[in-house]
C-alpha cells in the first residue's frame, strides 16, 4: 500500500466509525503519543520550566481532563516555548497529538482523529522509516495500521 493510499484507508474508517468507537480510538491513539519516550531526546532548554510542568500535567491527565483544562495547559505550553522553531521530533508529536485531541474535545471534529491518527502513523513511520510505496512493509507499520483499523471498526 502506497502512503496516500494508506492516508485514504484512514479517512474512510474515521468517516465511518461511530461516535464512540472515535472516542476509544482518540484516547489509545493520544495516550500512546504522549508516552515519555517520546520525549527522551527533548532537551531541557526547549521549554521553560512552566512549560515543562503544563506538559506534564496534560499527559498525566489527557485521559481525564476537559477540552478546557487541556487547552489551558496547551497555552502555557505555547508560551513557554523557548526552541527556536525547530522543536525536537519527539516533544513535537506529543504537543500536536494533546492539540488534535483537544480540539477534537472542543468541536468534535472528525478530523482532528485522523489528523491524530496520521501523527501516529509518523511517529512509527519515525521510528522504521517506512517505505512510500509499500508503507505497510514493516512489522510495526503494518501493526499500527491494524491497530487504528481494529479500534475504528470494532
């Protein structure tokens, strides 16, 4: 499977899945993001210390908190970014997957899911370095794939 064939696969289980299989989706998709692994290579100096702390409480409580109190913690991160533009890889999927699922939260957009759903697909992509044109040739993307496609079906 070719990556866009792949983005399109996605869109169309996003699109067809009901509202609370979207809702098992989102939490296992942002709560595998925003695991602290993600964040071993993020140096000190990208954040300030309130920064790090809003980051810390977002992902203690993403499965938890309100869209409110989510994006109160989104906004002291934004504010305390110290990085030059160029954030680290893995502090820059964990910001973004708290975003989308915070907006989703907000407006309950179908997109900001698959917008989370292709975040998790990079961070493996990241990971193996999938090929383009076979992106499913790898163990764990093909197991990525599979996990989206059984939480959107189930």
């Amino acid at each position: 499977m070719r990556y866009d064939e792949l983005e399109a696969a996605i869109l169309q289980l996003v699109v067809a899945a009901s509202e609370d299989q979207l809702r098992v989706f989102g939490l296992d998709t942002v709560t595998r993001l925003v695991r602290s692994e993600l964040l071993d290579t993020a140096a000190d100096d990208e954040l300030d210390e309130d920064a790090w702390a809003a980051l810390a409480t977002a992902r203690e409580n993403v499965r938890t908190a309100s869209a409110t109190e989510l994006r109160a913690q989104l906004e002291r991160i934004d504010a305390g970014v110290l990085a030059d533009g160029n954030l680290d890889q893995g502090l820059l999927i964990v910001i973004t997957a708290l975003e989308h699922w915070t907006t989703y939260l907000e407006e309950n957009g179908r997109g900001e899911l698959f917008e989370l759903a292709i975040r998790s697909v990079e961070e493996v992509d990241f990971q193996v370095s999938a090929d383009l044109d076979d992106v499913l040739g790898t163990p764990e993307m093909a197991a990525e794939y599979d996990r989206i496609r059984s939480l959107l079906t189930a």
